[in-house]
C-alpha cells in the first residue's frame, strides 16, 4: 500500500468517526425532543450520517483498508456529558438544538481539516466525496443554527 493511500484511509477513518458520532448525536437529539417535526428531523440526519460513513467506509475498503466502525472517545464523552446537563437543565427545544449544534460545528471542522489534508497530500481519489459531504454537514449546521434563533426568539 502506498503512502498516499495510507494518508488517504487514514483521512476517511477520522471521518468515518465523525459520522458516526453525528450518527448517535442525531439519535440522541431524536430521542430527547418532544416536538414530532424536530424528531423526524433529528431522525432523517442520523440516518444521513449513517449513509455518509457507509460510502466513506466502502471508499476505505477500495482501496485496501480497514475501515473505522465505532465513534470517537470524545463524541462519547460530549454525549454523556449532554446526558448529564441535560439531568439539570432539562430537555428543551433549544438546548438539545444547542446541542445538535455544537455537534455540526465539530464535524465542519473536522471536515475543513481532511480537505486541508486532502490539499497538503494532493489525494484527488477522495476529493470529490469528501467535498460532497462537507457541503452536506455545512446545509446540517446551517438548518440546526436556523432552528434554534427560531426556538430562542419563541422563548
């Protein structure tokens, strides 16, 4: 296996976490709003991140790697600590979208990061799907952040 493809399976791993982690953040949100339209929402983006790490897993697998199958320690360990919060400060509207927030802000990040890796390595065989889902995560924040001003200016 050559080098840039070692980088470039490296690079889609990290994504593959931060897939899944939006997977289960998504989930989480789904299961702790009462509004019906919200929940159909939160349920719809968990399933998209599930297909997104899906396709980054089957471009792993093409060529030659392992893919990541779990979520990252520290996407565990903001969900527990948004169940903890979430104990005192209950579960309204506007934190859980907070929330959903806080996690699209760090998967746009993290995907500004592998595009910057992308760049720096020259791996065009994954350009194109990881700039495809960027533009994804980008609409998933901008719709989250629009929902909550909204939730805030009702409250």
């Amino acid at each position: 296996m050559t080098d840039m493809n070692k980088e470039a399976i490296s690079v889609l791993n990290d994504l593959i976490e931060t897939s899944k982690d939006g997977q289960e953040g998504f989930k989480t949100c789904a299961e702790d709003i009462k509004h019906p339209e919200l929940k159909t929402l939160f349920v719809q983006r968990s399933a998209d991140c599930a297909t997104a790490a899906a396709e980054l897993q089957s471009a792993v697998r093409s060529m030659g790697g392992d893919p990541e199958t779990s979520t990252s320690v520290s996407g565990d360990l903001h969900r527990r600590w948004v169940d903890v919060k979430s104990m005192f400060t209950g579960k309204d509207e506007e934190a859980v979208l907070n929330e959903a927030e806080r996690g699209e802000d760090h998967a746009m990040k993290a995907y500004r990061e592998a595009m910057e890796k992308i760049n720096k390595h020259n791996l065009v065989g994954i350009r194109d799907i990881v700039e495809r889902q960027y533009h994804g995560v980008q609409r998933n924040h901008d719709q989250v952040k629009a929902l909550r001003n909204q939730a805030r200016a009702r409250s």
